[in-house]
C-alpha cells in the first residue's frame, strides 16, 4: 500500500514549486498568466517568507503541493491560512491525498492559533466546489477583483 506524506519546501525546491504552479494554471486553462519565475519564487517565498510551500509525496516521490499565505481578518482580529494553490497530479487523483493535503493545512490553521482557512475557487470548477462543500466548507458572497498591468498603474499614478 502507498504511503502519503508531506514535507515543506526548501529553497532549492523553487524549480519544482513553479512547474507545479504552472501544471495548476495548465488545468485552470490559464497557463498563459503565469509570468513568474524561479527567482520571483525563491524571493518572495524564501528569502521575503511571505508565502510557505508544502509537497505531497506518495512513496518519497512529489505528487502535488499547496502554496499558502497569511492574510487579516478584521472582523475576527486574526490572521487567516490563504491557500492560494492546491494541485495533486492527475495520475494520483482519486485516492484522498487533495483531502489528506486538505487536512494537513487545517492542522496548520488550528495549532499556529490561526482565525480562518479561506481560498478561491474558478466559478466553473464544479468537481472541486462540490468536493469543498462536501468538507463543510462554505461559499461566501464575495467577488475576487484584481488590479494588474496597465490599470493597476493608471491608478497607482492618479
């Protein structure tokens, strides 16, 4: 039987950390977004912490991984775990490890003190809105907004 397992990423892991970034974007249809690189990466990841990188092994081989960050709630006064990727490689599907990784975070939520575990999802991914909501997860009413590019210069020098 496979063993699941989970380590955290180390600096010379930002190579393995942008392709599963881009097998995720690939998924989401959007691969043509991603414009960041190893560097970019081992900056703001390693060098800045301000994200950490957890990999999921089956057996000692990485199969998929979760990028998370902290964010504020200022309606609770706490911090919250921003899972902002979540990706298991299709081959290994199926056999509980998104769930497992999953757990793995909420535990991170609940022994640091942390307030909240939030992420986004596209609106169109039903599969993965279904197997959210099937964790006791909740949809709020929000609206996720992003400024980039040209617009978030226009307003930045207005």
């Amino acid at each position: 039987m496979s063993e699941l397992t989970f380590r955290n990423a180390e600096e010379n892991d930002v190579g393995l950390i942008l392709e599963f970034i881009k097998k995720l974007a690939d998924y989401e249809k959007r691969l043509d977004e991603v414009i960041a690189t190893e560097e970019d990466i081992r900056k703001w990841v390693f060098e800045k912490h301000q994200a950490e990188v957890i990999f999921a092994l089956e057996d000692d081989k990485v199969i998929g991984f979760a990028l998370f960050f902290l964010s504020f709630s200022t309606y609770i006064g706490n911090v919250n775990l921003h899972l902002e990727d979540l990706f298991i490689d299709p081959e290994y599907r199926g056999k509980g490890y998104g769930k497992a990784l999953l757990k793995k975070l909420a535990k991170i939520v609940v022994d640091r003190g942390y307030g909240r575990f939030e992420w986004t999802c596209l609106s169109w991914n039903k599969p993965s809105i279904d197997f959210y909501l099937s964790l006791g997860a909740e949809q709020k009413d929000w609206n996720v907004f992003h400024l980039t590019g040209d617009a978030l210069e226009k307003l930045a020098d207005e």
